[in-house]
C-alpha cells in the first residue's frame, strides 16, 4: 500500500489534490485556523501519482 506523507509547511489547502485524486484520498480540515490536507482515506490509495505530480506546492510525497 502507498504511504501517502503531506508536507503541511507546504500546504496551501487550496485542493488541488482533492480535485485530482481518482480515489477519495484527501480532506480539507482547518487545523490551526488554516485549511490543509489530510490524506483520510490513505488506505485506498493506488499509487498513481497524480497528486505528487499535480500539487503547485510539492506538499505531497508518494511512497510505494
Ligand atoms: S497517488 Fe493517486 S490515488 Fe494516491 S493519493 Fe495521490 S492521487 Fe490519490
């Protein structure tokens, strides 16, 4: 299973990964009064990239 790891320094919350993953993988929660990231859904994750790839941060790292 892909290990899905957010960089939350980098995090901008503004969804990009939420919109380009196929499977439901990320959330926007307000952590700290800001909204980030969070990879809720890690286990369905297929490791196809798209987010790493996609993210104008660099906020996501995707581990086979
Ligand atoms: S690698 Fe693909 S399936 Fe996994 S979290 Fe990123 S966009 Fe979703």
């Amino acid at each position: 299973m892909p290990k899905v790891t957010i960089d939350l320094a980098k995090c901008t919350g503004e969804g990009t990964c939420v919109d380009v993953c196929p499977v439901n993988v990320f959330e926007l929660q307000e952590i700290k009064g800001k909204k980030k990231s969070v990879a809720k859904n890690e286990k369905d994750c297929i490791g196809c990239r798209s987010c790493e790839v996609q993210c104008p941060e660099k906020a996501i790292k995707i581990e086979d």
